[in-house]
C-alpha cells in the first residue's frame, strides 16, 4: 500500500510532511503508524487494497510551548477525521506509557477508549521496560467523538 501523505489544515494546525524550511516554526510532531490492510473473506465490499483498514496515530512530541494548547487536539482531530472520512478505516488505535497519566488523559478527551494495558510492552523513555495503555476509536464511535472535539475546538483555549 502506497500512500501520498496528507496536507491536512486546520484553524491553529498543519499537518504536512517536514521539510527545512520547518526548524525554525515546527511546534510538534505526529504520525500514522502501523497501517493494516485486513485479510477480508472473497467479496467482501469492505475489501481494498488503496487505504488501510486500521491504524495507529503516534510518534507524537511537542515543544514546551505547544503543551497544553490546543495544538495537539487540532491536530488529532485532523489526523481522525482523514483516517475515518477519507480513508474510512475501522478502528484508530493510540498508546501510551501506562505510568504517563498526562497522556492517557489526553488521549481519553479524543473519546479513545481503554482496550487494556500490554505488559512489558516495550523499552520506557527513562530506560526502564514500560507497559503500554492502548486505546482506539472505532467507525461506530467516530461521529460522538468527532462531535466532542469540534465542541472542545469552538471553545477558547
């Protein structure tokens, strides 16, 4: 599966591929991670083979100046709504440290729900083996939850 990255706009946010002219202005960072094409039974109208059935959102940093802004909830937004209206996949999944409440409560505004929690999943940020609190979206959660951020978006920040 070969896909074109994305520009995607918003009021405060772009999400477009990085290039130099980017080091001085950048403020974050996010990624579609881990894209799954399912093995569909023959004939099935939900098979493709030009966009992903799922896949993760991830990778995400921001400067210190961009915590705590609505920048990151654009930009998830954003990256939602290309994955469930443009690519139409069923399920958006995201993780985190199980231990890094910030995040987990970050992701939970989203409207992601807890799928459980992945023991020992993966080597932590300060060098320690992390367990990982996965979440996820799927289609028929999309339009309360894309309801919920457009409402948080329209509030001021």
């Amino acid at each position: 599966m070969n896909l074109e990255q994305p520009v995607l706009t918003g009021s405060t946010v772009t999400l477009r591929p990085l290039s130099m002219a980017d080091a001085v202005r950048v403020v974050g960072g996010t990624s579609y991670l881990d894209l799954q094409q399912w093995r569909w039974p023959p004939g099935s109208p939900l098979q493709r083979t030009d966009r992903p059935d799922a896949l993760e959102i991830g990778a995400t940093w921001l400067s210190a100046s961009a915590q705590r802004t609505r920048c990151n909830t654009e930009a998830k937004y954003l990256m939602l709504s290309h994955a469930f209206d443009v690519w139409l996949v069923q399920r958006v999944a995201l993780k985190t440290d199980e231990r890094d409440s910030r995040s987990r409560q970050a992701i939970e505004r989203l409207g992601a729900r807890l799928d459980g929690v992945r023991r020992a999943d993966m080597p932590g940020q300060d060098g320690s083996v992390r367990s990982s609190a996965y979440y996820s979206i799927v289609r028929a959660e999309w339009p309360a939850a894309r309801a919920r951020l457009e409402e948080s978006l329209q509030k001021p920040w």
